[in-house]
C-alpha cells in the first residue's frame, strides 16, 4: 500500500497516575516464588520491565480513548468539527454491543456527522486503523479522521495473578501467564488528514506492507473470564520464534516496496513487548539498536497502544525530529505483522 496525501497532523497519549512495579507485582507473588523456589527479580531481568502503569479501577477502555482524544484534539490545528471519521482501535472494549467508539465519541464530544466503528486486531489495531483511514483518504471519501486506542490491562494483570496464587500449578504450569505480568495500560490518539489541512511541516505516511501467518493464531489467545476480568495464554517462546519469521518475510517485502532499508532509515519504533524480544528482532532483520527508541521499561506492552505511544513519546524526547524517516515495525498475535513507513 501506498499513500501520496495523507499526514499525521498530530498524535497525543495519555497514561495512569497509578504505577504498578516488577517489584510489588512478584511481592505479591511470594507464595508461589517461595513454593516453587523461583528467585526475585526474574519479572523484570527476563523482560527489562521495570514498571508499567494502571488505570483506575472502573476504568472503561471508552474513559481511556476519549482521554487520549481530547488530548491529541488539544494539540491539533483541526478543529472537532472537522472529524468525518473516528475508530477506537485497541484490545479492549467497553462490551460487545454497541461499539466502544459510540461511547468514547460522545464522551469528547465528536459531531454527529462522524463515522464511527471499532477495529480490532490484538497489537495492530492502531496500525491498521492509521492504514483504513489513510485509504479513505486517499479515495477522497474523507479528508480528516481521529484513530484512538485505550487499553486497561488492570484487569489482566490482576486475574492472572489470582490465577497464579489459587491454582496448584507448577514451574511448566505459571508458563502461560507469564506474558500477561508484562502487561500495562494507556492510551493515544492522532489526528490523521489530507496534506492540504496541515499547517506548517507536514507528517507523511509513505506506505506499508501487511502481513499474516495465522497458521500460530493459536499462540496467544485472550478472552473475558467473568464479568469484568480478562484471561490470557501464550506460549512466549514459540510465539517469538513464529514472530520473527513473519518480521522477516515482511522486512523484505517493506524494502522493496519503499526502497527503505536498515542504513537509509533514522529511526525505527516496534511494538513494545520487552528486553528479548526486541533484541531478537533486531538481530533477525540486520537492523542497528542504537536506532531503536524503547519504552517498555517504564510503561511494559500496552498492546495496541504500545507502538503509537512510543512514537509519541520519541517525539517528545527530540529522538524523531522533523524529516525523520521511522519504520513502524508493528507485530501482533494472530500472526499479524505491519510494516509502515513514516517521514516525520
């Protein structure tokens, strides 16, 4: 896919106040860690994990969207009114009926005028989300649109550790649930539009490739367990090995479609999963760490808010300046993998 008029005009997130720390989360884990004589510490040396955040409890995916929308509103130089198109693009959901978007599109007060749904796609909503609106710009349906995401993993994080401390389970057993001790929660938003709306420097979205290997969608699946928990397998090994391959195959198809490659691109942001996982990629695509920007440390895997977050956040950090040049390198469970090219 390629692009030749659209622009990220502007892109905001907004984070918890709340901060839940590898520390207090095996603290509260003791009895198995002393059960099963697993040492402290292994939460964050095996993840780089240091501290994620939380929302407060009663917290709807929806408050969290509409935080980010107004957030980003605040910082665009389009006005509410000119919002034809929003899409709530995370993981979590207020409910299954209506859209969460219905809720999060009142609740920042978008016109009536605006089309609205949700898209859902594990850690790729946001990304595919960038890439529907791109293309509805693109065909001249629309000329400006709000992609948001807002991801409450409290509720993860907490059943998983019930989970851990009521079940008999031994070291093979916790397996499954360690992935979900990385989760933390957040939200973004960014305003996308035709190059005609911007004011001053224009943000380019470029093009993509998107790729899937759902023959390891079985890999990782999560589900509601009660009425307001969340349940969460995977198999982390087996999941990166499959990652990885689909990373590559997407590489090459990205480059060549671009012209993009590891020397001629300034900056790449992947999705934030942890310490591991990164350096694997990394190392599997030929590309230079040093170009990397991170934020799983301080703020874990956010899911789809993960990669938008960290652009935002290497914004603010003067780490992506005007004329940039990002790689996107968004990966997510299904397997689904998307590549997007990004001249800030």
């Amino acid at each position: 896919m390629k692009f030749a008029h659209t622009c990220i005009e502007s892109l905001a997130v907004a984070l918890p106040d709340e901060v839940l720390t590898s520390v207090e989360i095996e603290t509260r884990l003791r009895p198995l860690y002393e059960r099963l004589r697993l040492p402290e510490g292994r939460l964050e040396l095996m993840t780089g994990i240091r501290e994620r955040r939380v929302w407060p409890i009663g917290t709807r995916p929806s408050d969290a969207s509409a935080a980010a929308g107004k957030a980003v509103l605040a910082k665009s130089g389009l006005r509410p009114e000119q919002v034809e198109l929003f899409i709530h693009s995370a993981v979590s959901r207020d409910m299954l009926e209506p859209a969460t978007a219905s809720f999060a599109h009142r609740k920042i007060g978008l016109p009536p005028t605006t089309q609205i749904f949700d898209v859902s796609n594990a850690c790729l909503g946001f990304l595919n989300s960038l890439t529907i609106a791109a293309g509805m710009i693109e065909s001249g349906q629309i000329r400006c649109a709000l992609v948001v995401a807002g991801e409450n993993g409290r509720p993860l994080v907490d059943q998983t550790l019930k989970t851990l401390l009521d079940q008999p389970l031994d070291r093979n057993g916790i397996k499954p649930y360690f992935a979900n001790l990385t989760i933390g929660s957040g939200a973004v938003g960014a305003v996308v539009c035709r190059r005609d709306l911007v004011k001053g420097h224009a943000h380019r979205l470029l093009g993509g490739v998107a790729r899937s290997a759902t023959v390891h969608s079985e890999l990782c699946q999560g589900d509601t367990h009660g009425t307001e928990s969340l349940a969460m397998q995977t198999d982390s090994e087996a999941l990166l090995v499959a990652g990885l391959a689909l990373a590559q195959d997407t590489w090459r198809e990205f480059g060549a479609l671009t012209g993009w490659n590891a020397a001629n691109v300034d900056r790449f942001i992947c999705h934030q999963v942890g310490s591991t996982h990164r350096r694997k990629l990394y190392e599997a695509l030929g590309l230079d760490l040093a170009k990397d920007f991170s934020t799983f440390e301080t703020l874990g895997n956010t899911g789809s808010v993960a990669l938008p977050a960290t652009l935002a956040k290497a914004i603010e950090a003067g780490a992506v300046k005007p004329g940039t040049r990002v790689g996107l390198l968004g990966i997510g469970s299904g397997l689904n993998c998307l590549m997007l090219a990004l001249e800030w």
